[in-house]
C-alpha cells in the first residue's frame, strides 16, 4: 500500500509520497483555454499536466505548478470558497488530479493508498468531514496525459490543519513524540489562504473551548490590497492573483504586463497591520489567560505575509517556528505520521499471520 498525503488548501495544494513533494496552485483550468499556436514545438517544459476525471466526463483540465503561467489569470477555476466546498465539482476534480499526480511516479498504474489529509479544525467531526472521506474513500479513475490511473483509496486518515505542525516539530524519525508535545500547552496559530486556525493543545489534546477558527486568511488580505491598487492607480479590472504573485517573488508589485506593473508594499503594510490586530484580538477573546499557555507555535505560509507584524503585535516571547518552509510543515508532519500508521498496520498484519 503506497502511503499519499495530501493538503488540498485555498490557495495552494501540498502533496507528498515517497517519491517527491509537491506545491502547486489550488486552481486547474479548462484544456483549451491554453490557446491554440504553432510555435508548441520550441515551448518552455511544460509544468502542467492534462487531465480527465470521471466526474467531468469528456472534459479536459489542466493543473500543476507552472498553471499561472500557462492560463489567463482571468480563466483560472480557483477551488477557493467557505461554501460547500467539499461538494463543489472543481475540489474534487482537483483532489483526483493530485492523487493521479502522487500515481503517475510510481511503475503501477492501479494501486492501493493510505490517504492523509487535513482540514480546517472546526470541520474535524462534521458533515462536510464525513463528505469529503465518502467521496476519497472510493476507486478513483484518473487519465493523466492519455494514460490511466486507478487509485484505490483503502484508508482515510483526516487530521485537523494544525495537527501536522505539532507532529513536524515533535515526532522523530523513528515516530516517537517528543515530552513536550505530551505535556505542555501549545497554542497554533496556522496562517492559511481561507482561514487562520488558532488552536489550542494540552497533554497531546485539542481544547475546542480555547480554539477558534476564523474565516479569515490571505487571500483576504490579496483581496483588500487589490482593491485598494484598482482604486489608486484607476485601474479597471485586477484579479487578487496578481498581488499573491507580488509577495511569493518579493517584488510586491502587481505585474499584468511589462506595461502595467503597480508596486503595492506601503497599501500591503497597511493592511497587515489591521489584519494582525484582528487576529489578535479574536486570540484575546478566545484566550482569556495568556500566562496558561507555554509556547505560541506560528505555522503555514502566511507566516511568510504577516509573521514579523504578528510577532511584534503579539508581544510574547515564547514563539516556536517550525523548523524549514512553514508552508509545507503540516505536510512533513503528516508525512510522518502516514508513515507511522502504516508501520503499525504492518506489524498488525504481521501478527494476524
């Protein structure tokens, strides 16, 4: 049984097996918005990939790391919403395009998987949770590039967002946790695309009274940003991917053409700045004593957007980063903990013979 972890986000998707990491946009676009030409033969390498579903019959999408710059911004099909998003055909289609991505590296082209995945933590439990494992628990049937892909997803694992950070930092190599994880109480603050996750950990526990998710994350602070440059510069129309493009390459600017490039970093700040002290304040009021909590944990890749404001607006000394990309440290620590369930069912297997 192959071993795939998968954290389909707002923004983007993290993935892993054995074989690599990946880290792409959680947008696919339709196959013939790519356009037409006749120069196809001295392209680039192509860093998308075609892809076909069952749940789409007959229609082809694209999807990969390079798909910003293959579509139109304007023709990309975010999967990013708060509203049935585990029911929306576009996060599904997606979800089997990764799993077909995870297969397409290994020799077999039908295998069996133990699936990992996360979500948001005030999910974990729900309706939308018992969704989304009856739609991945299932036989997924994948075209990839003209070849088929069947993926049996034998066992879902879904683990709320924060969880894989904790596991990152404090489980081993060998899957053993570290005491402090065990004893001591962590607050995690996940700075996501769709939402910030603030939650609060004691003896290995999640405590629901000290948790709080909060509908609010980076694309909203690209949102605001990018209205606020179409109303400075008078500009007509300025899909929020342009400014989200601006923080990854650090030019903050929003780049539509060679021509029509908008430098953004003092609306940014000023926007951070707001965005952190909502943020803190809903901390507060979940909170009600900071003194009780050991170790303040920062994580995902808003860390990288608003983590020096966040810090200096929180004012504690005890803050932990995970160690490497905070984008993809929940990914690591699901990783691990993929790879420790199913070491477990391989003695249990071994003991049943």
């Amino acid at each position: 049984m192959k071993e795939f972890v998968i954290d389909l986000g707002n923004g983007f998707v993290k993935a892993k097996s054995e074989k690599r990491t990946i880290v792409a946009p959680s947008s696919i676009a339709f196959y013939e918005d790519l356009g037409e030409g006749t120069l196809d033969d001295f392209s680039v390498e192509r860093s998308y990939n075609v892809f076909e579903s069952t749940i789409h019959d007959e229609v082809q999408y694209v999807w990969g790391t390079g798909i910003k710059d293959a579509v139109s911004h304007n023709k990309l099909l975010p999967t990013y919403t708060h509203n049935n998003r585990y029911s929306n055909k576009r996060f599904k289609c997606l979800f089997q395009f990764v799993l077909a991505e995870l297969a397409s590296d290994f020799e077999e082209k039908s295998m069996d998987v133990l699936l990992v995945t996360s979500l948001p933590s005030n999910e974990i439990g729900s309706e939308d949770e018992k969704k989304l494992r009856e739609f991945l628990k299932r036989t997924h049937s994948v075209k990839r590039n003209d070849k088929n892909y069947t993926i049996n997803v034998e066992i879902v694992k879904v683990n709320e967002q924060p969880l894989g950070t904790l596991l990152n930092i404090h489980m081993n190599e060998t899957y053993q946790i570290h005491k402090d994880l065990q004893t001591k109480t962590i607050v995690v603050v996940d700075f996501g695309s769709g939402t910030t996750i603030v939650d609060t950990y004691k003896n290995m526990k999640r405590l629901p009274d000290s948790s709080i998710t909060i509908l609010e994350g980076q694309n909203d602070i690209y949102k605001e940003i990018a209205n606020k440059i179409k109303k400075k510069y008078s500009v007509k129309d300025l899909s929020y991917t342009y400014v989200e493009d601006g923080f990854r390459d650090g030019s903050y600017t929003a780049k539509i053409s060679e021509r029509a490039i908008y430098p953004f970093e003092n609306i940014a700040q000023s926007v951070i700045d707001r965005f952190c002290a909502s943020i803190i304040t809903r901390i507060d009021t979940t909170l009600t004593n900071r003194d009780a909590v050991d170790v303040f944990t920062l994580t995902g890749g808003g860390v990288n957007n608003v983590g020096d404001t966040f810090r200096e607006e929180l004012n504690e000394d005890v803050i932990q980063m995970p160690d490497g990309d905070t984008q993809t440290a929940s990914l690591e620590g699901n990783w691990k903990f993929a790879k420790a369930l199913s070491e477990r069912l391989k003695k249990a297997k071994v003991g049943q013979e």
